[in-house]
C-alpha cells in the first residue's frame, strides 16, 4: 500500500511538472516587430539600433530594451501575468515610471510557430496613455 500511494504521488508530480510546461509562454523572447496607433497615427518602432527582449517564467514576466552601441537609453519593468486561454494579463510592478506601477494591461496573445504577437489596448489614464500595440517577438534558444 505505502508502494503505490508513493507511486501515485510520482505520478502526481510528474503530471503536474508537465502542466506547468506546456505554458508556450515560458521563455526570452526577442522582438521582432512593434507598432503603436496612437491618436490615428500609426508608428512603427524602429528595431535596427534598439536590442528589446521579455523573458517570461511561469508566473512573471520582465523587459528589457537598450539602445546598441550606447550607454544611454535603458529601460526595463516587469511584474507578474495572468494566461487565462489567449488572454494575457501584465500587472506591472517594477519600472521607474511611478504612474505605471500596479496597472494591468490586457492582451490577446496568438503563436504563429517560434513568433508570439502580443496585441491589446494600453490605457493608464493618470500616465496620458491610450494607445493599440502589436507587437512580435521571436523565441529565442
């Protein structure tokens, strides 16, 4: 009895290590692409001097972008993300922009094989924020 109640307690463990890593979110990713409309104005971002990865774990998320060759022009933030089937939800904790901390931003991710697109509103009143973004990253090994 205390052979198969071990045995069943493998088994448990196992099948939840496996749940937790089929989250295709999991992962650095690089982007590859990004576009804000703003005010019915469309920029894109201009990614040939700006290096921007998210490294995503199971229950939180951090982004980091920099600009090549230079000193200047870092930012980073992260916090924690709620996956609720293609939903994805950012709580951002941690930048320096006060006015950001603590709000949730909603968005719909889809993967189209190694790319995740990320698209969704950004509204933060108190930050002068209302904006559509896409954006696409890349997986990287």
């Amino acid at each position: 009895m205390r052979v198969l109640a071990i045995l069943l307690l493998f088994f448990l463990l196992l099948s939840c290590s496996k749940r937790q890593n089929t989250n295709a979110l999991i992962g650095t990713w690089k982007m590859v692409y990004a576009e804000t409309l703003e005010n019915d104005s469309l920029v894109v971002k201009d990614l040939s001097n700006t290096e921007f990865i998210k490294i995503i774990n199971q229950d939180h998320f951090a982004f980091f972008n920099q600009q090549k060759e230079s000193e200047n022009r870092f930012y980073s933030g992260g916090g924690s993300y709620l996956l609720n089937g293609n939903n994805y939800y950012e709580t951002l904790s941690y930048i320096s922009k006060v006015n950001l901390r603590g709000h949730v931003f909603p968005f719909h991710i889809e993967f189209r094989g190694d790319t995740l697109i990320q698209s969704g509103i950004e509204k933060v009143e108190k930050a002068n924020i209302n904006r559509k973004i896409t954006e696409k990253y890349i997986k990287m090994r």
